[in-house]
C-alpha cells in the first residue's frame, strides 16, 4: 500500500482528532482529552499557528494512517529544537512502516529548520514505541523526569503567588 506524508489541512482535523483519541484510549488516559476539533484548527491554522501537523495517508483513497503533531521549542543549551509531541499509527496500521516514514518526514523538517535537536517523550511502560526508537538510534535518556501542571495546578500556583504579592 503506498503511503504519503504531506502537511495537514484543516479538513485533516476530525481524522486527526480520532487518532489523538485512539493513542488516549491505548495510554489509558481517554478522559484527558479536552482539546476539540474547533481548538486544533484555531491553534494550527489560525494566525499565528501553535503546531505543526504532518499526515501519512494511504494514496489510493486518502484514509488518514498516522500523524506527526510537533511544535518548535528553544532550549538554552542547544536553541532551536523540535519537539515531537505525538506520533500515532492507527492501531490496525502499526508495524507497516508508516512510523518510520513519519520519523523520516520529521527527521526532514527539522533539518529544514535547521534545529540542533528533536525531542519527545515515550511512557516507560510502552515497550513497543521503546523498541521501535530504539530501532532508529534514539537516545532514551534516562536522567530526565517529565514535569507537568494541569489547569487547576496553574491556577492554585498563579492565584497563590498573586495573592502573596498583593498588600
């Protein structure tokens, strides 16, 4: 089956959204997932567009197989870099190599911008994307640990230290 990776459009955004969901689902996370269709395409497409989205869609037909969702990012050490925020093949489409045209179309981007590092995360328990960037000579630090606030963090954060420096 010929695959082709190519930029996403806004009509790319309910198929691409379908998959966020699968990968939710497989991560046992499905209730995390806020973000709508109307959301992506204001934030991807609107103007000044907070992600990239590359899409492998099967030629014949145009069934949307896998994404590529990354952004650019500044790292103080190394500057421009690319971060990968998720790479997703649909279930039924793993192990065809459609990951590793993602990777390579990913791989080419960042060289067109010139960044000095691709970064991303992987759950430590998900041994098959482990073994499949391993397969393709990633560097799995294991010295960093991922930190995240959700909204309600935030808000607690921000409205404690705004309400410290109020007199």
């Amino acid at each position: 089956m010929p695959v082709e990776v190519r930029r996403a459009t806004k009509k790319d955004i309910p198929s691409a959204l379908g998959l966020i969901r699968e990968l939710a689902e497989y991560e046992r996370a499905v209730d995390e997932v806020e973000v709508t269709e109307e959301v992506l395409i204001e934030d991807g497409f609107g103007s000044h567009p907070l992600f990239h989205l590359l899409v492998a869609e099967e030629a014949e037909d145009a069934t949307i197989l896998g994404i590529a969702f990354y952004y650019f990012a500044y790292s103080t050490w190394k500057g421009k870099i690319l971060y990968l925020d998720d790479l997703i093949v649909s279930h039924e489409q793993r192990r065809k190599g459609i990951g590793e045209q993602l990777m390579a179309a990913m791989a080419q981007e960042a060289k067109k911008a010139n960044v000095r590092q691709m970064r991303w995360h992987v759950l430590d328990w998900n041994e098959p994307a482990i073994r499949f960037y391993e397969k393709i000579n990633t560097h799995l630090d294991p010295h960093w640990v991922t930190c995240k606030m959700g909204q309600k963090q935030i808000d607690q954060l921000a409205n404690e230290q705004f309400n410290r420096s109020t007199p």
